[in-house]
C-alpha cells in the first residue's frame, strides 16, 4: 500500500556528463487538469511535486517523447531530498 503523504520529484542526469547539474520535471496539465506533458527545469524550487503515480507517469512520457531520452538517466527522487 502506498503511503498517501510521500510525494516525489523527476530528476534527469546527462549520463555523459555526470558534473552537469541535474534537471527536475515540471508536469503540463490543460486547465481540467488532465496530463499534457513533462518541461525539464533547472530550479528544483518550480519543479512539480508528485505522487508516485503522477511521477511514473511524467518518467513514461519523458522516455518516450524525448528526443534525447537515451542520453539521460530518469529517475523518481523523494521531494524531501
């Protein structure tokens, strides 16, 4: 059962670059709310705050729409972190 109080983030690392500060997700949603897409940010502060569904559904979208998916690694991270 999942614990209903966690939330989580999205980070990406350029697997290339591993100095290369990392990027955090910031989840579109249309004005009913519904899922667009995910932007890649630097500013950890505007990230989105997920709940883990949420977070695997912004990883998804993110490996497969991204053009450059394969140079990135993914990954769901605790918010509080």
């Amino acid at each position: 059962m999942e614990n209903s109080d966690q939330r989580y983030m999205v980070q990406q690392d350029k697997i290339k670059e591993p100095n290369k500060p990392p990027v955090f997700a910031r989840v579109m949603r249309s004005k009913e709310g519904v899922f667009e897409g995910v932007s890649f940010i630097k500013n950890k502060e505007k990230a989105s705050i997920l709940t883990m569904a949420q977070a695997k559904e912004a990883v998804a979208w993110a490996v497969k729409k991204k053009s450059a998916a394969h140079e990135y690694a993914t990954k769901i991270i605790p918010a509080d972190q």
